[in-house]
C-alpha cells in the first residue's frame, strides 16, 4: 500500500471515530437537555398554579372553585404561538392536585378525581417534603407515549395540605429534539466530507512530495540525469541532504572511473612514444627518424586531445540542467561551423552541401555546448569521408523538433560496433590510415543532446556512408 493511501486512510479513521464520538456525545445529550430544560420550566409553572391554588383547597373547593374553572378553560384557548419554526395551537399542560392524603381533588383533563395517588413518585416524594418528579408511559409498549410530572406542595402554613401537579407529555418536545438531532447531525456530515477533503490534500501533499524525492532518488541511482524536485519544509531539506550525498558520492565515483580509464587509454600511445623515443636513440636513417619522430607527435597529439575531451565530457556529465538556457539560432550555428570546417574539407579534397529549413530553428540551450558537439560531428564525417568525397549537412524539422543529420560517404558503420559508436573511448579506425579518434566525441554529442532534452543518433544510409543526428525540441524563449 502506497504511503499516501496509508496517511489518508489513518487520518480518515482518526477523523472518522471523533467525528462518531462527537456526534454521539451530541445527539444523546440533546433529548435529555431539552427535557431537563423542560422539567425545569415545568417545576417552575408547578410552584406558581400550587400558590394560586392554596384559597381554594383550603376552603374545599378544589374541584369547583375558580382556579377549577380557570385551567379548565385551558382546553378551548389556541394560543396562535409560533415557536422557532413550528406552530402551537393547544395548551399540553394537565393540572392535577391531590390532597394531604394523595386522593386526587382535581384534575383538568377529568379522568382521574378521587383515585389514589400517593405511590407516584411525584406525589409520594412531595408529600414528604421531598422534590418529586416523574416520567411515565401512557402506553407502557410505547416509549413516545412518556409525560413528565412535576410536582409542588401546596401549604397552609408549614404544613403539606396537598400537592399540585403539572403533566406535559415529552412527545410534545419532539420536533425541536429531532430538529436539533438533524442539525447536529447534518452539521457532522459536513465536518466528515471537510475532514476527508482536507485529508485527500494532506496526502496528495505528502505523496507527491516523497513521490518526487523518490523519482529523483531512483533516477540518481541509476546514473540518470535528475533534477532536484520544489519540495517544501522538512521535504526540501531532505531533497538537499540526498542531492549533497549524491554528488558527493559521484565526484568520488567519477574520480575513481575516470582516473582507470584515463590511465588505460594513456597506455597504448604511451607505449608508441617509448618505443619511438628507444629507436630514436639509436642510429637509424634520416627517413626513419623522421617517421618516428612524426609517431611521436602525432601520439602526443592524440593524448592531449583525449585530455581535452575528458575534461569537456566531465563539465558536461557533471550538469544535470542548463544553468541559464537562451534562445540559439541552430541554422546560424550550423553556418559557422560549417564556415569553420571549409578548409578543412579542402585540404582534404571534400566537397561541402548545405541544407537548411525556411522556418526558424530556435532552441532553448546552450550556444557553446551545441557549437561544440555539431563540430565534433562535423569532424567526424571529414576524417571518415574519402578524398573526393561529399559532406552533406542537413537541417529540417520534425514534430517540434530541430534535426540536424550530418552526412558522410565513408565506408559506413560496421555491424559489431554499431550498438557502441556512443561509449566512452570506442573509436573505429579512419580509411587511408588515418589512425582512431579519442574515442569521446560522439559520448561528449550524446551527452549534450540529453542535457538539452534530445537525443544524437548514428546510422548508415543508403548509398554508403553514415549519417550522424542531432535532435533537438524546439523551445523559444520568449
């Protein structure tokens, strides 16, 4: 499982048991808030009908006086109430009140007077001048059926002469309890999908930052270019300490690589100059010493070259993006070096042709390191063409990119070095014993084409000879 299925999954099932905790802790404590709110409006109304129905208990006139008279009339008054959202059209109250003995002298809704009522909880606890309250079913298989009791003592003196008790079934409570049971709930919905929302962000986040170090990480283990990924905080720091191991290890790594293959390249002409140098130093003719001394030359020639493309190759190698690309004119650099490689070709007895393209060949790079690798082609294809021979130089576009393909008409590329004319030191001797090449030219092409975003190619063509590509994307600056 990737980590950022994990970090979305794990804050989910963090979000997710708050989020059931909360909403639970809410939704139970709503029906008992509203009904202790209830019990306390309703003990309230208890305490006021008990003071008002003292004269008449006392004087025997409960169940007729004018407190019986007034709450009975209770029943017919619509009160026209709107209350937050829902309308009231009835009083839900019901008054009773009972004697000193618990015998019920009064009952608004007529259905209990004269029935015992000192085991309820209400009237029993009252009586002993306790507070007395209860919640009891109608119906006792059905629990919205519940009415709340809550009783008053109705005094003559410090005496408990009977006791007053004002009924409101907790159905009546229902519509505000699953409202607020709704909001509670609809308002946990929405946290949940903004939890998840936000946790989607944090992972995509989190993934995309090591996915990058990652990608970076492997490509720079595999020897690939790779460019250190935008990362942020801690992800940034981490980004700078594996870039910082990585080129330390690399500059140690190609110290080490170049170091061996510089010394075993060394050997070969190393051993012609000493060789040369041992028969110099002997009587020989004048015709000899001239031909080993001009060995000699020619192998230090060859050496400091080798040198001069080790130290190129490296700046090259060692880049992994251009630092500060401009817009180079590729048709322009292809006329200098072609300028430049003019007499050459005539001493060598070679004819040049030019092919350019009418629309612009503009690319985002850098001018010295292209001038640099179109003139090692074009090198190549004078020392590998035949006196006589034809060097064309083509430049045309293909889908969004610039090709230069420059062509030779020398003996072509065999088939066992044709998947190696790009490694380091591979080199193919030059018709007319012209001796190898360092070896580096083509690797020094190779390496500038894909730090510009394209590739370099080698091929035979058709009619013999080879044709070497360079493929550039088009990319102006604007």
């Amino acid at each position: 499982m990737r980590i950022g299925l994990r970090i979305l999954l794990g804050y989910f099932v963090i979000v997710a048991l708050a989020a059931l905790l909360l909403g639970r802790v809410f939704v139970q404590q709503v029906k008992p808030g509203v009904r202790q709110a209830m019990e306390d409006t309703l003990a309230d109304t208890a305490n006021v009908l008990a003071e008002l129905a003292t004269d008449d208990l006392l004087a025997g006139r409960m169940d007729v006086g004018r407190f019986a008279t007034r709450v009975r009339a209770l029943a017919a008054r619509d009160p026209g109430a709107r209350i937050w959202g829902f309308d009231k059209h009835a009083v839900s109250y019901r008054i009773t009140v009972t004697d000193a003995r618990g015998i019920v002298v009064f009952d608004s809704a007529g259905r209990d007077l004269g029935r015992d009522y000192s085991k309820w909880n209400d009237v029993h606890r009252t009586l002993r001048g306790e507070y007395g309250a209860r919640s009891t079913r109608s119906d006792p298989a059905d629990d919205a059926s519940s009415v709340m009791h809550v009783a008053a003592p109705i005094l003559d003196g410090a005496r408990i002469a009977g006791v007053l008790t004002v009924s409101k079934p907790n159905q009546a409570m229902a519509p505000f309890i699953a409202r607020s049971q709704a909001v509670v709930m609809r308002w946990g919905w929405v946290l949940l999908g903004t939890s998840l929302l936000v946790g989607l962000l944090a992972a995509w986040w989190l993934a995309r930052q090591l996915g990058g170090l990652r990608r970076y990480a492997d490509a720079a283990a595999a020897g690939e270019r790779a460019v250190l990924p935008d990362s942020a905080g801690e992800f940034a720091d981490l980004g700078r300490a594996i870039e910082s191991m990585r080129l330390r290890l690399e500059d140690r790594q190609y110290v080490e690589r170049y170091v061996h293959t510089l010394t075993h390249e060394l050997k070969a002409p190393l051993a012609a100059i000493r060789g040369a140098a041992e028969l110099l130093e002997s009587p020989l003719p004048d015709p000899d010493r001239v031909r080993f001394a001009g060995h000699i030359g020619a192998q230090s020639t060859r050496m400091a070259t080798m040198i001069d493309m080790l130290l190129a190759l490296a700046a090259v190698e060692h880049r992994q993006q251009l630092d500060a690309p401009v817009a180079v004119d590729v048709a322009a650099l292809v006329a200098e070096v072609c300028e430049d490689a003019a007499p050459r070709m005539a001493a060598a007895g070679l004819a040049l042709q030019v092919e350019t393209s009418p629309l612009p060949a503009v690319v985002a790079g850098d001018a010295f390191l292209l001038r640099h690798a179109l003139a090692n082609l074009v090198d190549n294809a004078i020392g590998f063409s035949p006196a006589g021979g034809r060097v064309l130089v083509a430049l045309r576009h293909v889908d969004g990119h610039v090709e230069v393909d420059i062509a030779d008409d020398g003996p072509g590329i065999p088939d066992y070095a044709a998947g190696r004319v790009f490694e380091r030191f591979y080199s193919l001797p030059r018709p007319g014993d012209r001796g190898r090449s360092s070896g580096l030219g083509l690797t020094f092409v190779a390496e500038v084409a894909a730090l510009h975003g394209g590739r370099a190619a080698l091929r035979n063509r058709d009619g013999g000879g080879a044709v070497a590509s360079l493929v550039l994307p088009l990319q102006p600056i604007r």
